[in-house]
C-alpha cells in the first residue's frame, strides 16, 4: 500500500450547531444534512476516529482542529474524553496537539484551566473593532456579540491559553484595512492573525454552486487592497513581531517551500472535514453529499483519504486550472487559489478562475520586492524583521531627493514621470 501523504481532520464533533448566528456563515447550512440528528459526536466515533487518526500519521506531531459550529458546545467531558483517547493511542515518539476554532462566547474559568492545562491553541474569530465585527457577527436574535468575544479574549489572556485570532475579510471590514489591523495589533495584542476572505455563494443550497454571491462578500480588488495596505505598514515596523498568516506563507514560498496553507499549494485534498457522525467529506468547504468519502463505521479511515475520488479531488486543483492561471506571473504562490472561490471566466471564456483573482495578482506582484529581501535575509542567516530598517533607510534617502528633485527632473520614486506631476505636484 502506498504511504499517506501528511493530512489533517477538521473535527467537526457538533456538526453545525452554533450558538451564534453569523451572517457569512458558511457551515450553519450543512445542519439540513442530517435533519434528525442530535448533532453530538459519540464516544464510539471519537474513540474510532483518535485510534486511526493516529495510527495513520507519520509526522512526530498529530494535530487534532476541533471546528464548528461552536465545538465547546460538546461540554466539557467530551473533550476531558478526547484528550484520554488521544495518551491512549499516542504513539511513542508523537506529540498529540490540539488546536480550537471558537467564537469566544461561550468560554469561562474553567474553560480556560482545561485549555491551558491541556496546552490547546485556540482560534478565536475577531473580524476589527465593534462596528465591523458587529456588522455580521450576531446570535440568533440578530444582537451584535463584541462584548462577549473580548471577554472570552480576556479570560484567555489572564489564563495565558495560547491564541490566534482569525479575522474574515468582507464588505463591512475591507474599507478599513488598518483600522482593523491597528485594533488587532495595539488594542487586543494579537500576535498570529489569518485574514481570511468571505466569498460567498448566493443559492439556497448552501453548497458551492452557482456563480453568484451575496453583498457580504469582498471583492478581489477590496481584498487585494486590504492585504496591501496592511502588509506596508507590517514590513516597515512588524516584521518578527506579529505574524500574519498569508504573509508567512508567501515567504515559506519565497524561499523556496511548499505552501504551507493548502489554498496556495498546488494541490489540496490533505485537508478534510469530519462530521459528528462518522462522515468523512473531501474538505471543511465540501461538506456536501457528492463530496461524502464514506462513513469511518463501513471504512478504514486511511482508505477513505487515500481513496481515488479524494486523490482525484487534490489534483482536480491543478489539473482544472485555466490557461490564464497556468501562464500567469505569480502562479508559483497563487496557484489559482481555492477550487471554492473558482466561479469567474477567464478573458478567453474559460472557467475556473478565481473570484479573487484581481487582488491576488496585485497583492502578490506588490510583495515580490520585500519578499525577496527577506528571503536573502534568512538565507543570509538574518533574521528577516532586519527588513524594517532597510526600508526605512531607503526611505529616509528618497525623502532627501525628494527634497532636491526639481520639478522637470524624473520623480526619484522610480515612477518614470515627472516630479512635478508625481512626489512633487504639492509644492
Ligand atoms: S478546496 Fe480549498 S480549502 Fe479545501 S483543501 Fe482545497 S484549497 Fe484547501
Ligand atoms: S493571480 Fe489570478 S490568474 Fe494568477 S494564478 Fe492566481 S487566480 Fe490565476
């Protein structure tokens, strides 16, 4: 039998069910799947699904994500269960990690001593300052939840739980890139932040079909912009201080490596969803019955990931990518993006590409130069934040010739016009 590539499960031991009740949403649907179920992962599943999860990884660490839905919904003796399972089954050598993705709500004290005692890494969903998180992140009587996630936050932080904070970049937040960012970084002390894309199918499935999407969803050029903006005031004064998921990615890509975010490899299938009954779907975003593997009760989990369909299903990515992705500049990083977000046509009318395509060829082409540096800072042994005084070196030169550039004289930024009509149309 061939060996598995490296892959990960989004547990999903609530199915759907959530506390709140978020506008962008994109897994509240998926409840309609199983419409008599109580949505409780059972002892049986877990423990089945811990033997093989671990049994079947080669790495010296298993990562179990625990997803939602709202995943603390379980209780508390799910997860005191989970933990004993995994000692049970580790295997000499391993080291079993936990990672949480939660809304914050729902966390007390006690919460807060089993993740610290047990060393999980909680996500927690955070997407800017009141009025942008509130615009969409609502409990089912539509009141806003800001409040509550900062104090979740706040026990976290006096607990001293390790967290991320996964912000969702859409139409009520992208006007305001570092707004968001600054609120991020000064007010709430982030340190590892994801800005992830809300690009969202406008049907009444739920399922990624259609080429539709609704209002809340970013644009490519809004979302090219708001990674933009943040990443110039990142490289000039965060660099090695605060870590922002698809900056790090594309500097592992810089280097050299393989992505190591799976929307951004050239192929995907490693990443897949299991739901509270034993159902094992291709990823966390196809949870939908033609993307259903199998049940882990009929199927050896490790058959089910290295099965055709989902082998198919990794390559599809690849495979399935227009001429205008496969000739493109920065395909090496982009890769076309996540199959989900593929519902445009290309200039020549073939399908495929990204809804996102705008900002990502602008967002990666603007980064190239920084990339680069900071690249040949590691290689060099440097540590890569020694990039925020290059820059700012650079800087303070071209504000010198600035200030004794004539007016016909080229403009010293490097634009090709004229001052006059570039750095020097205020005077
Ligand atoms: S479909 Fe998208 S989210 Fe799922 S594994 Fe592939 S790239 Fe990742
Ligand atoms: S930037 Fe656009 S054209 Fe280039 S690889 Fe990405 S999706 Fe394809």
């Amino acid at each position: 039998m061939l060996a598995l590539p490296a892959f990960q499960v989004m547990l999903k031991p609530r199915g759907a069910i959530c506390n709140l009740d978020c506008s962008y949403c994109y897994f509240l649907s998926k409840a309609r799947l199983y419409p008599d179920s109580a949505f409780r992962m059972s002892e049986a599943v877990l423990e089945n699904f811990t033997r093989q999860y671990i049994a079947a990884q080669t790495a010296p660490e298993v990562m179990f994500a625990w997803q939602g839905g709202e995943p603390t919904l379980m209780g508390f003796d799910f997860f005191r269960r989970a933990v004993e399972l995994q000692q049970k089954y580790v295997k000499p050598g391993t080291r079993v990690a936990n990672t949480l993705q939660t809304n914050a709500t729902t966390l007390d004290d006690a919460w807060c001593e089993f993740f610290r005692a047990h060393d999980f890494l909680l996500g927690v969903s955070l997407d800017g300052p009141r009025a942008q998180h509130d615009a969409y992140r609502v409990d089912p009587r539509g009141a806003p939840t800001f409040d509550r996630v900062r104090r979740g936050i706040e026990l976290l932080e006096r607990h001293r739980v390790e967290f991320n904070i996964l912000t969702t970049v859409h139409a009520a937040n992208a006007a305001s890139p570092l707004a968001v960012y600054r609120f991020l970084r000064d007010e709430i002390g982030a340190r590892f932040i994801q800005f992830i894309p809300i690009v969202e199918r406008d049907n009444a499935t739920g399922f990624q079909e259609g080429a539709r999407v609704t209002a809340r969803s970013v644009t490519g050029k809004q979302y090219g912009d708001f990674l933009i903006a943040i990443f110039d005031e990142w490289v000039r004064r965060d660099v090695g201080r605060v870590f922002v998921q698809i900056f790090d990615v594309a500097l592992g890509v810089w280097l050299g490596q393989r992505a190591a975010l799976c929307v951004f490899a050239e192929t995907c299938g490693d990443a897949l969803a299991l739901e509270h009954n034993g159902d094992l779907f291709a990823c966390d975003h196809f949870v939908e019955p033609r993307f259903k593997l199998g049940n882990l009760a009929d199927t050896p989990l490790a058959a089910l990931v290295g099965s055709a369909p989902q082998r198919k299903f990794g390559a599809d990515k690849r495979d399935t990518l227009p001429r205008a992705c496969r000739e493109c500049s920065v395909r090496f990083i982009c890769n076309g993006g996540c199959p989900k977000d593929r519902l445009r046509v290309t200039r020549d009318g073939e399908p495929g590409l990204n809804y996102l395509c705008d900002g990502f060829k602008a967002f990666f082409a603007h980064i190239d130069r920084p990339m680069k540096m900071m690249a040949e800072l590691i290689r060099r042994e440097h540590p890569p934040a020694e990039i925020v005084f290059v820059l700012a070196r650079e800087q303070a030169a071209l504000e010198q010739e600035i200030a004794r550039a004539g007016r016909n004289d080229p403009c010293p930024c490097g634009s090709g016009k004229k001052f006059k009509q570039c750095h020097g149309s205020h005077r």
